[in-house]
C-alpha cells in the first residue's frame, strides 16, 4: 500500500511539473488608424516626403512588454500578433495620408521621415498606463531645416484585462502619430531649399 501510494504521489506531481504550458494568447491594438482604410495620396501641389521604414528597440518584438519604474519584464502568453513598429508604420502612414498637405513618395531627392518606436509598453507603476513613443526625425539633402523629437503618449488602462491594455494601446498610437503627423507638417512648411547663392563655391562672383 506504502509503494502504490508513493507511486500515485510521483504520478501527482510529475503531472505538475510537466503539464504543458498555455498556449499564447495574441492580441491586436484597438487602433482607428489600424482599422481605417488607408487614404490615397494627396494631391501634386501636396509636400512629398519619403518615409523609411519604421524600426524599434530590440526588446520590442512580439511579446507584450511591461515596465515599472524600475524594472522591464515580458508576459510569456501574452504578444501581439504582429511587431509593434509594423502597427506604428501603418498607423504613421494613415496620419500622413489624412491631411492634403503631404504625400509619400519614394523620390530620394525629398525630406526623409525617419522613425523608431522607443515604448510600446505596459506601465504597471506608479500609473497603470499603455506607453506608445516614437522617436522622429525629419532630414533631406540640401534642406536646412531638421526635425528631431520623440513623441509619446500615455493612455490610462481601465483594468487587468489584456484587452484593455490593446485598447489602451491603440488610443495611444492613434495619438502619438497624429502628433508625429501635425509636426511634420509644421516642419515642411518651413523648409526651403537652398538658393542657387548657397550652393556657389566661396570667392566666386556673381
């Protein structure tokens, strides 16, 4: 008897120790600019830029990133079904394309949007808050003005619900590009080229 209950005993816990883990759950941010149709190009008279492709941090891969104020982890089940900077790069797209103003090209010879998603974070403390930043710049042969900033955003989340953290997530994206956009265009309205004078090597006269 002493045997037979040793051996349910063992049967116990190595059930424990090898059951398998849980499957992960994905999760897609509750984004309008994500659902929104993507709107054609603007117009000839529009400002063209070129957008390069969108990149992130390392650690900002398919896995849900949380933080405190200390301290980075990572929720083994929990990820997003696809890569944070793809969501930010559509995302960015749609907020460029919504205003007249600016159209995206692939011209070489025109403003270079560059941009890199810093947070995609969930904020457990000292607030619980989803955390979306994009760090921006805005350069271009022969243009002397430059855009550099990082835009964040951060969205209270309702509860511990996964689905609230994409909500909130989402809000916070929708938010930050829009920023990202309104700035661009702050930007492009005073970039000019250089005049022929600028590009007159030095002693040589008119």
């Amino acid at each position: 008897m002493r045997c037979a209950g040793v051996v349910v005993l063992a049967a116990l816990l190595g059930g424990c120790v090898f059951r398998a883990a849980d499957a992960p759950r994905y999760y897609r941010p509750d984004s309008a600019a994500l659902s929104a149709e993507v709107p054609a190009d603007a117009t000839a008279s529009a400002t063209a830029i070129r957008l390069r492709a969108v990149r992130a941090r390392p650690f900002l891969r398919e896995r849900i990133v949380w933080r405190t104020e200390s301290e980075y982890g990572m929720y083994e089940q929990r990820r997003w079904s696809e890569l944070p900077e793809a969501y930010a790069e559509r995302a960015l797209v749609s907020a460029l394309r919504s205003t007249s103003d600016v159209s995206i090209t692939d011209d070489a010879n025109v403003p270079a949007l560059n941009a890199e998603v810093v947070a995609f974070d969930e904020v457990l403390s000292p607030a619980h808050v989803a955390n979306v930043a994009i760090a921006v710049s805005l350069t271009g042969a022969g243009f002397h003005h430059v855009l550099e900033r990082t835009f964040s955003v951060e969205t209270p989340i309702a509860d511990g619900d996964p689905r609230s953290l994409a909500r909130a997530i989402g809000a916070a994206l929708d938010d930050v590009t829009a920023q990202v956009a309104r700035a661009v265009l702050t930007s492009l309205a005073s970039v000019k080229p250089r005049s022929p004078a600028h590009t007159r090597r030095r002693g040589t006269r008119g």
